[in-house]
C-alpha cells in the first residue's frame, strides 16, 4: 500500500507541475504565435473544435488528479503509527505573521500567496506585451493611447480569470483536492474569501475601463451589445451587476450583522456563473472548468444527501441556554475531531443551512452524533424557542459532516485556548483521546484546556467533555487539566446553586426518519471517484458528439458562424446533464446496496423508547454540600480551576509549557484571541510550540 500510495502521491505531483507550468506559459508570445498553431491542428480538432487546446492542457488534467486523489485518500484513510513528528508539525504549520484583514498567515500561505501574485503580474505584463509590442487591435479606428488603454482593460479581465481556475476549490465541502495538501473545505474559506475580492476587483477595473473607452469614442451602446458571432457585451454587465451585489454583501459587516442578506445574494452565483461564461465562450470556459465541475458534482450529491429527512433523538437545553441536539446515526459514518454538520429546520426556514460543531466522537459513540449550537442570531433564537416549547418530534435535515481527513494528535502535551462556545471543537478532541486512551501501548499527550467564558453559567459547556455513558476506567489515563476564566463577573453568581438545570428532551421517532449516514455508502470517498471519472467521460463523449456533428457542420457546411452564446450554453448544459446522471446513478445504486443496512438502523430508531422530558442539575449548579452522582463528572469538576474577573494571561500560559519538547497548541474563539496566540507562537521564544488555529467563516 505504501508504494501504491507513493506513485499516485508522485503522478498527482507531475501532473499537477505540468498544469501550472502551462497557466505560466498560456500568456506568453512563445505560446500564443509558436505553440497554439502547432497544436491547432491535433487538439481543435472536429470533436472539439476551438475549446480543444484549453480542454487537453488545463480541464483534463486536474480531473485526472482528482480521480487518481480519490484512490490516494483511501489508502491513506488510517494513516500509520510509523509518521514521524517532523511530519506532524509540518501539518500544524508554522506562523509567520498576523496581520488584518489577512489574518493568521503561515510560511506555506504566504509563499504560495507571493507565488499566485508573481503569477498574476507576469500574466498581465506578458498580456500588456502581446498588445502593445506584438498585435494592438485597434478595429474602432481609436487613437493609440485609446486603443492601448482598452487593451490594458481586456487583459485585466483576463488576469481575473484566472482566479476563477480556483475560486471553487475551497467551497467545495467534500472536496478531494484539498485534503492532498492537508487542508479542509472550512478552514480554506479564507482563500475563497481572497479570490472573490482579487477577481471582482479586477473585473470590476475591467469593466469601468470598457465603459470610459466606449464613452471616449462614443460607442457607449456597446454596454448592451449582444453578438450572436463574438463575444456579448450585456452578458458581461449582467454578470458584473450580480458580481457587484454578491462583493458587497460579502464584506464581514453583512456576513456578521446581517447574514441573511450576505445568504440570500450569494445564492446568486449561478446565474453569475451563466452570464460570465456567456460572456467569456466555451474556450475560456474550459480553463476553469475543473474547479467548477467538482463544485457542482459536490453541490448535487450534498441535496441528494439532505433530501433525507434525520432521526432527531434528544436535544439537551444546557443552564446558559445553549443546546445538544443528538442524531442517530449509522455505525459505518465515520468523521475526525473538529468535524462540522449543516442543519436545516424547515420550520424555521425553507432555505437556510447552518453549520454547527460536532462534539461526539465515531469511535465512542458509534450510533449518535452530536452537535451544540449557541444561541445567537435569529435562526437559533427561533430554534431555541421550538425545543424550549411542547413538541414531541421535529422535522431535521442534515449535510455532512465535513472536516479534516485526518488529525493527528501525538504530542507530548496539547493546550486547547478557546473563548465562548470555541470550546466546542475540544470537546470532540478530548474524546478522540479518550478513545485512544482505551489501547495501553497508545501514548496520550497531557492536556490543558484554556477556555474563556463571559458569565459563570457558560460553564455548562464544561459537562459536555464526556460522554454520557463514559465509565471512570475510560477517562483513567487521560491527564486532563482546566482552567476557566469567567471574565464578566467578579464571583459565584448566588442564583447558581440549584437553580439552573439541564434539561433534556426525547423524541418522538417518526415513519421518514432515517439516521444520518455516508452519502456514498461506507467507502465514501472510493465511489465519489467513479463519480467524478464517469461524468466528466460523459461530458467528453457528448461534447465531441454535440461538436462533430451539430456544430461543426453549421460553420463548415452552410457557411455561417455558430452562435458564440450557443457554444458555451451546450457545454453548461451537458455538464450539469453528465453530473445529474452519473451522481443520481451512484446515489440510486448504492442505496439499494445499502437497503438492508438502512432496514436495520431504522429499526433501531423506531425502537428507541419516547421519554418525557426530564431534568437534572449541571456539575456547576449544584449545592456544595450535595454530592454529584456521576464520578466522572466530579472529576471534571476537580480538574477545573475557576478565575472570576480576568482573562488568561495567554503568554504566560503557553511558554510555562516550555519543559515539554513537543507541544500543540489549538485555538479556537475570537479573532483576538486566535491572532494573539498565533503572535505568541510565531515569536520564536518558545520553538517546541505547533500552532493550529480553528475557525468557522461560513
């Protein structure tokens, strides 16, 4: 297997060299007047026709290393014991500096961020070269300086093209091509983030440029051109009004104040994404179209997924009114520490997804997930209010769960910092290692968790570490240490003790409940290979049919020119055709595989006993003199030391871990908080110190 793994690791390296070499090369003049007439004549061929070169250099190899990291990931899905630490903290990442609006910024991004700009300059100064040095078009009979003027703005849009060849990659939640490079689809957000201003700022240069040159030479009309023979004007300011309206929206002042607006504009990518390929043609289409058409095979499979209606089971109102909600599951769902999972409660909205923490482990509890949401913002105030109410039984889609393909914890010691409800991910964490904890020749790292809480009820957080069936044996090994910080108040609430209490409620199962499972069956990752492979061969086989004998017997035979729109339109339509029946195909299939998995687990929730609701006191609400029932949770509460009216000196905190020799270091929580500890760990003071930070921006 380690041979296996290592010449599909080195092929997806070669293939992946030889793109990159041809997006340095496309802008060039060798390329343009020496290599594209060359290869004319055995790429655009009648099955292809001008999208030929585009499609063999830059579609399909990336289609090729997403099939072949298909194979690779499910190799590596367990990886060896035999790694070495060099390795593991080369994953954590070293900071290199902290900046706003960046963020944290590792050596690994800011060297590819210098790479993709020198990338980007070259492109524009090889474009600008081609127009001013090789071939000025100048077919409105402007002057010079008008016509080098509108050429510096058609090479800016092109120089914004190619942001697009990886505009999708990062949102693409179960995406193959970011865990080869130890990434995940939420903690890559921000390059996505990155793209869209560096894109739309270029395209938005592109086009005030066109519209001051139309204006100069009074052709301003050609804002809303549409040539049926060369490329539409309108398509291009359709798109860029929605470009504009999705940009703003996206600013973190709507992301955060007024997510709605930021949700519902953003949905309009799809009809961005028909009027610029419109505008742009099926040939410029193809340079892009890898990163676009893994997108959409992920966007279909994950509505196929939440078409399905999840066995909601309980939901626990914690004392700082907060919740648990717990899912049943099937056995085969597998997922890491830190994992994520997309609700949707119709009842609440018809549209709206919202991501959430999961703080169960797959290991310990293999028929239950869990997640905890915070009560913040309108959607979970509302959902909050229906499970505070009378109901017996709520309606619950889920998608997911998505995070890392691996998380590797061995270290001498972790120190998990986190702030609110940041401690969510940890909990899943320290039940990894508890997990781990259950094999003896397994050594377990001594763990430190900082968290920081505004009022002294949010330490119900707290109760969530362990499971609810953990016995004292399995939490005897683990080393756990806590201390919290309640920064909004001076001491002990005296309304804590025997007044807040955590409830839990039970539901009723109901006839189209099913637990939540794998969206491609146990070997997940292996069929969204024969996904990927099999549209994009029938993308290819139909696109050559459609081309060899519609489309080219229009331009070659009767003497007129294609519909420039037409060609790109097919292309569209065949792909979103290819993807809808090779997923729905794979989908259909391997749930008739998977049917009497399905019987069996629905059985299970349909034998789960209704509960009335019921209540208990929280370890940190109870009377002093009342002993708590559950050993394992006094042990949380001996292992927690409590600061009133102060926050962590994170500082001090984290160089007194300097005797270990390997030390991680997560965090999760405020952006301040998050970029403090980074501050601190890329200092160099502290060397044994491996930083990896968690954050959300969905």
């Amino acid at each position: 297997m380690g041979d296996m793994r290592n010449l599909l690791k080195m092929s997806m390296v070669a293939v992946f060299v030889g793109w990159m070499f041809i997006w340095v090369m496309i802008s060039t003049n060798l390329f343009k007047n020496k290599w594209t007439p060359k290869m004319t004549k055995y790429f655009n061929t009648t099955y292809f026709g001008p999208q030929g070169i585009n499609l063999v250099l830059l579609t399909v190899p990336m289609m090729f290393i997403a099939v072949l990291s298909c194979l690779y990931l499910h190799i590596q899905k367990k990886p060896t014991q035999t790694q070495s630490k060099s390795k593991i903290k080369g994953r954590m990442g070293r900071v290199m500096m902290v900046m706003n609006p960046l963020g944290i910024v590792t050596v690994t991004e800011f060297t590819f961020s210098l790479l993709f700009v020198a990338l980007l300059t070259w492109a524009l100064g090889n474009y600008l070269y081609l127009s001013y040095h090789v071939s000025l078009h100048n077919h409105d009979n402007a002057k010079i300086w008008q016509a080098k003027f509108r050429a510096f703005g058609l090479r800016i849009g092109y120089v914004g093209h190619y942001c697009w060849a990886f505009l999708f990659f990062p949102v693409t939640r179960a995406s193959t091509i970011l865990p080869l490079v130890g990434l995940t689809s939420e903690s890559s957000i921000k390059y996505h983030i990155w793209l869209g201003h560096i894109s739309n700022f270029l395209f938005l240069a592109h086009t005030v440029i066109f519209l001051i040159y139309w204006a100069m030479t009074n052709q301003l009309m050609e804002t809303f051109a549409w040539n049926p023979t060369y490329v539409p004007n309108l398509a291009g300011t359709i798109a860029m009004v929605i470009g504009i309206a999705m940009w703003v929206t996206s600013f973190p002042y709507y992301r955060r104040k007024k997510f709605e607006i930021f949700f519902y504009t953003h949905h309009l990518y799809v009809l961005y994404i028909v009027f610029y390929m419109i505008h742009v043609g099926d040939s410029w289409l193809c340079m892009i179209l890898p990163n676009m058409f893994l997108f959409f095979i992920d966007r279909y499979l994950r509505f196929l997924q939440s078409t399905k209606r999840s066995r909601l089971v309980s939901a626990r109102i914690l004392p700082s009114d907060n919740l648990e909600l717990t899912f049943s599951k099937t056995p085969g769902l597998q997922y890491t520490p830190t994992s994520i999972l997309f609700l949707h409660v119709p009842s609440i909205s018809k549209l709206q997804w919202h991501p959430f923490t999961i703080t169960s482990n797959s290991n310990l509890e293999k028929d239950t997930l869990s997640v905890v949401i915070r009560r913040q913002g309108t959607w979970t105030q509302k959902l909050y209010t229906h499970l505070s109410s009378s109901i017996d039984s709520l309606e619950v889609s889920t998608e997911g769960p998505y995070g890392p393909n691996s998380l590797d914890l061995r270290h001498d010691s972790l120190i998990l910092v986190s702030g609110g409800s940041g401690v969510t991910p940890f909990i899943s964490v320290i039940r990894e290692l508890i997990f781990q904890a259950q094999s003896q020749s397994t050594k377990i790292p001594d763990v430190l968790l900082v968290c920081a809480f505004k009022y002294y009820h949010d330490l119900a957080f707290l109760d969530l570490i362990f499971p609810p069936d953990i016995s004292v044996s399995d939490i005897s090994r683990l080393n756990l240490r806590i201390e919290a910080y309640i920064t909004q108040e001076d001491k002990k609430p005296e309304a804590a003790d025997d007044t807040r209490l955590l409830q839990t409620k039970w539901f009723k199962p109901q006839p189209l409940d099913s637990p939540i499972s794998p969206v491609l069956g146990p070997n997940n990752i292996l069929w969204l290979g024969v996904v990927i492979l099999s549209s994009f061969v029938m993308f290819l086989l139909l696109i050559a049919i459609v081309t060899r004998y519609y489309i080219y017997p229009v331009d070659h035979n009767t003497g007129n020119i294609y519909n420039f729109s037409y060609r790109v339109l097919w292309d569209m339509f065949l792909g979103c055709v290819c993807i809808f029946i090779s997923s729905s195909a794979v989908f259909l299939w391997r749930k008739k595989v998977n049917k009497e998995g399905d019987k069996e687990s629905k059985k299970q929730v349909q034998s789960v006993d209704f509960q009335t609701p019921t209540s208990s006191p929280g370890s940190w609400f109870c009377s002093h003199d009342r002993e708590l029932e559950s050993v394992p949770y006094q042990s949380i509460v001996q292992a927690t030391s409590v600061h009133f009216g102060s926050k962590p000196n994170l500082k001090k905190i984290l160089f007194e871990a300097e005797g270990s020799e390997d030390v991680g270091v997560m965090v999760c929580g405020p952006r301040k908080m998050r970029h403090e500890v980074a501050r601190i760990c890329s200092s160099g003071l502290a060397k044994n110190l491996h930083f990896e930070a968690i954050s959300f921006n969905w």
